[in-house]
C-alpha cells in the first residue's frame, strides 16, 4: 500500500501530450487554447467616441467659448471625415470616429442645443481628450493579448471574435473509455430486479470528463475472466485512457488487476492509503492510461476528482490551476494510518475566508449524500485530530 503523495508523483510520471488541433470559434468553448491570441489591430483601432455628444477643439474651450455651431453629424460606422474644426462641432455618436480636427467629447447631457448651436451648459468642466478611447491605448497591433495554455471562456471568446478569429488552436483531448464491472450492474434505462443496481458510477465519471469536453464511450464487463480480458485488450489498444469502475478489491470475482497483469500493463500501483478508495489501482502501457477505480460510488467519485481530473489538467497543460484550501467548521477525528478525505459542503464567510463544513454520510455506498457536498477536504494521513478552523486542500467539484 502506498501513501497518496506517492500515488500522486506516480500519477504524474504518466503525463502525455495528446497535440493540438484547430476548431471553430463556436466549438472551442471549455477546450484549452493552444496559441497566442494576438491582436491584428491596434485595440481600439481608432480615436473611438464613448459617448453620444459634439466633438469640439479644447483649445477653443479654454479660451472661453461655450456655444459651438454645428457643422454636421459623425455616426458610427461612417468613415472617419474632416471639418473646419476651429470655432465649431460635430455632433457625434458612441463608437464613431473621431472626427479629424476634433480632441474632446462633451455629453449630450451637458448640452443645450438651439438652431443649429449646441452650448455647454455651466457647471461642466472639460479636460482636453474627454470621452476618446485613443487608438491603440489598450493593445498595439501584433501584442499578445491571451496567452496560450489557458481555459477558453465567454471572455477569450469575445476577444478571440473581437480579432478575427475564426478558428482557433487548442489542444487535443484524449479518447477516453470508462467502463463499469460487475454481474448486479443494469444500465440506466433498465428497470432493476430486486438484486442489481444501475451503474451510475460511470455516468458519474463521464460527466467529470465532460467538464473539459472529452468524449467517451461508456461500456460494461461482467465479472468473467474472458470478458474481462477480450473487452479490455481491445480497450486498450483503442483508447488514450481507460478509467474502470469496481472490481480491484479482494473479492472472489475481482478480475481487473490479473487480467490487465495478463495483458502486460504495467502496474504503477495498486492500493492506496486513503479513505474511501483504497483499492485504487493504476498502470499503463506505451499508448493507454488505466485509472481502475474501486466500484463504491463515491470511492469512484472522490477517485476521479482527485486523481483523474488532476492527471487531465496536467496532461492539458493546465498544472497551474490555483489550489483551493479550506478551513474546518467544526473538529474532526479520525485515527488510521489512511489520509481520510472528508466529505464536505463549503461555507463562505463575510471575512472571506473558506470554511468546509463536515457531511459525513453513510460511508463510500452513500452516493446520495454526492448532492449535499461540495468536494472532498484531505486531511493527512500522520494526524489524527484536527481541530476547528485547520485549513486543508479542498477538492471541489462544484
Ligand atoms: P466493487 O468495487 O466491484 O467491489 O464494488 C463496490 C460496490 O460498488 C458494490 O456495492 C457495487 O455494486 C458498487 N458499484 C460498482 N460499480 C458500480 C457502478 N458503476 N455504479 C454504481 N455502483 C457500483
Ligand atoms: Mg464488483
């Protein structure tokens, strides 16, 4: 049995680089963006009006004239025209170009227009380049705008279309297939006889990968040797990852770990000092990653939230996600020789700190008490009392 830190740096020896590929614009929400985002424009690309108003010269302003007549109207959207600027204005409208010979915007608000003049009203006073959004001040055409190796959200998007973007690099997922075991396991749509169960572990899990857009196949073994062993050699040799559910423990039809032995995957390790979710089991070969997870459903869940998802970051490039911690709402105990990780519902306090209150459930068969968490608090493994308002990693799923 090996400690979780351990299974952890093991864990990472397996990172791999599934490339990258070009998506639509459309598709690439969620993905991770596998180039720079760089402007092609200067940003804004011109002298951008940012409010609806007349264009004077400030010069004129300070020398004292309120009342400017008004020589035209600049709309947004019209190419950018010139004027007799001195003595006069334009009106002109939110995201127009400055008309040239005009520096500085005064609001509509500030204005009382009469036969053709607009006068400032008293009680405003003007800085020169009011109200101008200057081109180039937030970005120089070529400049890195987004980094790469990020998660493309609603944000990237915007400046992703705001340049031009069509399509877009992000890098590629890998082929995943997640697949229960077990002889009581029905699937989902069945109804059960009184002895079975719906494996929903798997479900659980595809929904986790679905958070980074993986797609998966969902498939089921029964706890037979021979099936086992031809479902999972053609597993392997298909998919970038197969994550398994049940089947690794000491029960009589627990065949995962000898057949995938049999099938020369390299064992990393087997067992883990944790609770729940010790018999985890993982390995590889030269293409395929095996999380086989323990069948208990939040061991099943707490397994991929911890390790698998983490492993997927990595592999994506993502390993400088923030860690989240919290602190402890009440005492909590717990004596074996295990790093124990404590179901828990997160509790934001007005002094901004994070709190985790305990929700211990009924053990790693309690899937329904999955919707009163909100992730798992890991407490180590060499203490055995930790008292309230201790900070721990917290892994959230929310
Ligand atoms: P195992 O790890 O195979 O010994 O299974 C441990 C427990 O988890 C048993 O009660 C199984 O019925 C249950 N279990 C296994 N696989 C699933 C699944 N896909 N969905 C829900 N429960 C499962
Ligand atoms: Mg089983």
């Amino acid at each position: 049995m090996i400690t979780v830190k351990e299974a952890t740096r093991l864990i990472n020896t397996t990172i791999r680089d599934f490339g990258v590929e070009e998506v639509t614009l459309g598709n690439s929400l969620g993905r991770v963006l596998a180039e720079d985002l760089k402007s092609d424009r200067d940003l804004p690309p011109f002298d951008r009006v940012m409010y609806d108003g007349i264009a004077i010269r400030y010069e004129d302003y300070a020398k004292g004239q309120r009342s400017f007549p008004i020589l035209g109207v600049q709309a947004a959207g019209a190419p950018r025209a010139a004027a007799e600027a001195e003595g006069n204005c334009v009106e002109i409208m939110t995201g127009a170009v400055l008309t040239i010979g005009f520096d500085t915007v005064v609001q509509y608000e500030w204005l009382e227009i009469k036969e053709g003049v607009a006068t400032i009203r008293p009680g405003y006073t003007i800085q020169k380049g009011r109200h101008i959004h200057p081109k180039g001040m937030d970005h120089q055409q070529g400049e890195v705008i987004v980094k790469q190796g990020c998660i493309i959200t609603p944000a990237e998007i915007s400046i992703a279309a705001t340049i031009g973007q069509t399509k877009i690099w992000v890098r590629r997922l890998p082929t995943a297939a997640i697949i229960s075991t077990g002889n009581e396991l029905v699937d989902i749509g069945e109804t059960p006889e009184p002895h079975q169960i719906r494996r929903s572990n798997v479900y659980a899990i595809a929904a986790s990968l679905g958070g980074y857009n993986v797609q998966v196949d969902i498939l089921h073994i029964d706890d037979e040797e021979e099936e086992i062993r031809a479902k999972l050699e053609m597993s392997l040799a298909a998919y970038d990852v197969v994550i398994l559910s049940g089947g690794v423990s000491m029960g009589k039809f627990d065949f995962i770990p000898q057949v995938l032995d049999e099938l020369g995957v390299e064992k990393l390790f087997h067992k883990v000092a944790q609770r729940p979710g010790k018999p985890f089991w993982f390995g590889q070969t030269d293409s395929c990653i095996i999380f086989a997870l323990p069948g208990n459903p939040v061991s099943t869940f707490m397994g991929t939230i911890r390790y698998v998802l983490p492993w997927l970051r990595r592999c994506l490039g993502l390993e400088g996600m923030t860690r989240q911690y919290a602190r402890l709402q009440e005492d909590f105990s717990f004596d074996k020789e295990m790093q124990y990780f404590l179901s828990v519902k997160k509790v934001n306090h007005a002094d901004g700190t994070t709190w985790a209150q305990p929700m211990k459930g009924n053990g790693s068969g309690d899937l329904a008490n999955l919707a009163r968490i909100d992730g798992f608090l890991e407490l180590p493994m060499d203490t055995a009392f930790f008292p309230k308002g201790s900070a721990w990693p917290l892994w959230e799923f929310r």
